[in-house]
C-alpha cells in the first residue's frame, strides 16, 4: 500500500545568495593549461611536458621512450640550424577513391603539421653534410604511400648525386592500405634505388624507431649498411596476434623488441637516445670518403 504515492524532496536548495557566490569562486579559480602534464606510456606517473621534452622524450622518473615526432628527432641529431628539407611540395592523394581518405589525410595534415608522412632533406651530424629522411608517426602513423615513397626515393637520389651518406630513421604502421598495390610498389622502388647509393660506395645507416612494421620493416629499414635501434624499439612485420594464430605456438614476451632482434641478428646495435648523435656521428666518421 502506498508504493505509488508521491515521494516527499528531503532536500532543500541552499540559499541563492551562497549559489552565486560558489559559482564565483569556480569562475576565478585557477585553471590548468591543456598540454602541461604528460602521463608516461610505462609507469602511469604524470610529468611536466617541458621537462618530457627536454629530456628528448624520455621519461625522468622510469626512463621509458616516447615516441618523437620528425622535428623533435631532426633536432635530436642535426647541428642547430643547418636542416634543409627538400621535396616539401610531395603529398598524396587519394588514387583509389578510397572512402573517407581525404578527409583522413586532411585531418593527418592538421593534427601533425606536416603536409605528408616523412620529412626529407640534409643537414650536419657534427659538421660532416648528411642526407636524411624521418618518417613521421603522428601522420596516419607513418604509413607509406605513394608520396612517401616518392620522398624518400628522391632523397636517395639527391644523395648520389651529391655523394652524401643517408641516414632514414623509421616509423610506420607499414604501408598504407587505402592506396592499395600503389603503396606496396614504393618498397621496391626505394629498394631499387639503394642498390644505386650502394654501387656508389656511400653509406646509409638505417635506424627503424618505435614502431616499425610492416612493409617498411619488409624494405628499406632492412637494407641499411648498419641497423640502429633505441631501447624497447618494436620492429616486426606482421603483429604478434597473427603470427601466434598463424604457427599456432606462443611468442616470447619480447619478441620483436630490439633486443630481441639484436641477439638474433637483426640489429647491429642498441644505441640510448641521448648518445645517438654522438654515435651516428662515429659511424660517418669511419665511413667517410676524401
């Protein structure tokens, strides 16, 4: 008896006089600036972004890697000022009439700054003139297309005919998908020209970076003269989900890490971020021509 009748309020509003001033005390209270703090991808402890930046996307307090965009990396190795990019005007389009790639590529375009997925161009490593290439994996998380292949094809050449050693630094999810047998064409035309930078003597230092997979791992971040990785670096073609599904056998947990691939042979090196230009630097020391 009684469950339909009409529940009595057992509240009450606070006076008018204490809403207005609650809702002054909100509107001046001090607020936090968007991007001011950055939460480690490892230990989930909060750091101050400057201080993330200033130590080159390695977090203070577990020493775990970020991932760098092109610009950061480029500033990372390159003499302050000295970095030329070339073919900036290559971009891509959509081929294919892939559904909703446009607007994906517009967006890409936006949130990253930068007009395609690798930045190419040359600078100095501590004074010896250098060709390079840095995939960006904030674009359609460095995914190859027809341009960047394009690109770094260009860079290549640009390098024979200038005779500079190449260095590429990799990032990709691998080739772009939504451009089909187009973007699956560019790992046999970087191949291709390689071979050509190889005849020339020169030496390309390829350093695949957090992640590299796919058919860039299948082509050029494979065909360096020396192969360079950062700590904890993913480097794999295919993921671990279809290579487990596929041999019907678990992987072990480091599996296409680094480490792994170093002690497989895979890798000539692990090199820490923070010493990378120096050793870049050596490399083309000993590899430099008169």
């Amino acid at each position: 008896m009684g469950i339909f009748k009409k529940n009595k309020q057992y509240f009450t509003l606070p006076p008018q006089e204490d809403i207005d001033r609650g809702a002054e005390a909100a509107a001046s209270a001090p607020s936090i600036p968007e991007g001011l703090w950055t939460k480690c991808v490892k230990c989930d402890k909060f750091i101050i972004t400057d201080d993330l930046e200033k130590n080159h996307g390695v977090c203070p307090k577990c020493g775990a890697y970020h991932r760098l965009g092109a610009h950061a990396r480029i500033n990372l190795v390159v003499d302050n000022d000295t970095f030329r990019e070339i073919n900036e005007n290559i971009v891509g389009n959509d081929p294919l009439g892939f559904p909703g790639y446009e607007n994906k590529l517009e967006s890409s375009r936006k949130n990253s700054g930068l007009k395609e997925a690798v930045i190419t161009g040359y600078g100095n490593i501590e004074g010896i003139r250098t060709a390079i290439g840095v995939m960006e994996p904030g674009f359609m998380m460095g995914s190859m297309g027809t341009a960047v292949g394009e690109k770094l094809a260009s860079l290549i050449e640009f390098a024979i005919f200038y005779k500079l050693p190449l260095v590429i630094f990799s990032a990709s999810g691998g080739a772009r998908m939504q451009e089909g047998i187009m973007s699956l064409m560019q790992m046999a035309k970087v191949s291709a020209v390689l071979k050509r930078h190889s005849d020339e003597g020169l030496l390309y230092v390829s350093v695949p970076t957090d992640p590299t997979t796919g058919g860039v791992t299948a082509s050029f971040a494979m065909l360096g003269d020396i192969i360079i990785a950062e700590p904890g670096t993913l480097i794999g073609f295919a993921g671990r989900r279809v290579i487990e599904g596929t041999i019907r056998q678990k992987l072990p947990e480091d599996f296409q890490s680094a480490e792994f691939l170093l002690e497989h042979g895979f890798l000539d090196a692990i090199v820490k971020r923070e010493d990378l230009k120096d050793y870049l630097h050596r490399l083309l020391m000993i590899h430099r021509r008169n």
